[in-house]
C-alpha cells in the first residue's frame, strides 16, 4: 500500500468540497486496513473512514489525519435455501453496482435502493433507504475490524441497532465495516408502498430489473450530479415526531403531508422547505437544488462553510415557523 501526502479530497466527495488530508491511502483488504492503522497508530493521527464520499461535506480546512478510503471489493453468491441466496460483499463495493448484479440475477430486496450512490459498508452506517426500503432489511450480518484492538468481529442484524438513517456504527467509530451478508429473496417480493411505483403491481412477469428500471428513471429526474452539480444527496433527516406534536403542526398547517412511523409521526420537510420558499434558492455557489427541496448543492467552488450557513438559516427558518428542529443526513469531517 502506499501512503500519500497532502491530498485534496474535494475530488473524493459527490459535494465537490473539501480540503486536503494530511496523510491518505487505498484500502484493498484487511492487510492494507491494518498497516494504514498500524501508521497512524504509531504517528498519533486521527483516522477517517472513506467510502464513495457521496454522504459528507468535508471541512475547507480538510483533514489533519489519515484518510482510509475503502476500496475493499469483492462478491460470493451463496444458496441457502430455495426461497433466499445469502450475498457476501466486500464493503468497498459501490452498492448500485451490487444491485444492478443482482437485479441480473433475478434476485429480489434491493432493487428499491437503486441509484444510491455510495458504497455498500457506507450504506449500512446510514442505514440508506428509498421507496419504502432501508438497506438494514435484507442484511443478516456485517464483520467489522476495530482500530482500538486489531480484530474483527461480527454483528447480526440486531446488534447493528438499525434504526431512521443511523445504526451502532455511528456510535462505534472505530469499527470498519469490511464484509456485508444479505439475504435476497429469490421470489418475487417488492415495495410498491410510493404513488409512483403503483403502476408496476399489474405489470405481468414483473422482475426485479423492472423495479431498478422504473426507479432508476425516477431519481435521474430530481438527481442534481446529471446536471454536474455537487451535492451529498438528502442534506436534512424527515423529522420524526410525537402525535401531539403533529396535532399542533396540523392546526398551523392543516395540509402538511406526513406518514406513520411505528406510534410516531414522519414529516416530509420538503414539503416545508419549498413551501417557504427555499427550494430553487441560491446564495452564490451553493443553493437548493429546484427539483429537490432536500437536496443542497454545490455549482463547483462552494465552500463547507457556504453550505453550512445555508442549512443553518433553512433550519431557523424552518424552526421559527414550524417548531421542528433538522438534523443533518450528512456528515460533517
């Protein structure tokens, strides 16, 4: 492996932003996983994990560690049963190219996830999800290495503490995920829970390649890097609120849309952010994008810190009329 100096890491991230990392390098396998913390380990420098960079807005001021990015790829196809095949993926891979693999295949459970970009370990610390599917639905299990210890070890589904875009891996920030096994359903199962997936229920001999198809047409539609525009995807989370709170949200604003989430209420606040006049808006290089009220972007020489002064007033606007508090989708390095 080869450890480098001073890279800028704008290039390695979907906003388009970011300053330079001290020390850097590309992880291959658990051998390389090691030596690169093994030298950090004996230089004193903080680590930060690295996928596709699709998920962060990385500090003007970059970062003054080493970077690992995990390039770890690679796939096995199992048959455990007449029903499931279990899927061993390397956490490197990026996870479209895994769905279009298995969409391939004839293989159901993640074709709703289409189009995401990012890798399949980064997918699983967020617990990606779209059209009514969460990655953390098909996966049995996830082997981590710890940085502290030099081990690996594995979780099974429930250990991971999945839960609304989070999982234990935001809490454990010395465990690299290297390895992901998911069990796809070899029949055919899917969610068509979304108006614009209704149509495909009476679509005789519906595959799953059908399903990535119709989304993958979809999401080209409201996706800002078709434009060549930086952007990390959905900037701010749904909040997720109690029913007393809805009910006073719903006198101000009877006509708010919202979903069910267990005994509590889902806003889709982009509905508020472009209902208050955010969504098209633009304050030099950065702005919302004008087809995605959740979407900020980047024209091409936004700073980190541009984009968090935006997010910062669209949260005091959105708290000053509403009473709801964002959190932030994307992580801040």
């Amino acid at each position: 492996m080869e450890i480098q100096k001073n890279i800028l890491l704008a290039p390695y991230t979907s906003f388009k932003i970011g300053g330079e990392a001290r020390f850097f390098t590309v992880v291959k396998n658990i051998e390389d996983l090691r030596l690169g913390v093994n030298f950090a380990k004996q230089n004193s420098l903080p680590i930060f994990i690295l996928g596709k960079g699709s998920n962060i807005l990385i500090s003007d001021n970059g970062f003054s560690g080493l970077v690992l990015k995990i390039e770890i790829d690679y796939l096995e196809t199992k048959l455990p049963s007449e029903d499931f095949v279990e899927i061993v993926v390397g956490a490197g891979m990026i996870l479209d190219e895994l769905i279009e693999k298995m969409t391939k295949k004839k293989l159901w459970g993640i074709e709703n996830l289409s189009y995401i970009p990012g890798t399949v370990g980064a997918s699983a610390v967020q617990n990606a999800g779209a059209f009514g599917v969460e990655v953390k639905d098909t996966i049995l299990w996830i082997e981590v290495f710890d940085i502290n210890t030099g081990k690996t070890q594995k979780l099974n589904n429930k250990e991971c503490y999945f839960a609304y875009r989070n999982s234990i891996f935001k809490e454990e920030p010395n465990w690299v995920i290297i390895k992901i096994v998911f069990r796809l359903k070899i029949k055919k199962e899917s969610n068509y829970s979304y108006n614009n997936l209704e149509n495909l229920k009476n679509k005789k001999d519906l595959t799953s390649q059908d399903v990535r198809d119709k989304i993958i047409e979809i999401r080209k539609k409201i996706t800002p890097r078709i434009e060549g525009l930086g952007s990390a995807g959905s900037f701010f989370k749904n909040p997720i609120i109690s029913k007393k709170e809805f009910k006073e949200l719903k006198e101000k604003f009877p006509e708010s849309p919202s979903f069910m989430e267990g005994e509590r209420i889902k806003i889709p606040i982009a509905w508020f952010i472009d209902k208050f006049g955010w969504k098209g808006y633009f304050d030099g290089e950065v702005g919302i994008y004008d087809k995605h009220a959740l979407m900020l972007v980047n024209k091409g020489k936004g700073t980190c810190d541009e984009v968090k002064n935006l997010a910062q007033k669209i949260s005091d606007d959105i708290y000053k009329k509403t009473g709801l508090k964002l959190e932030t989708e994307v992580v801040f390095v």
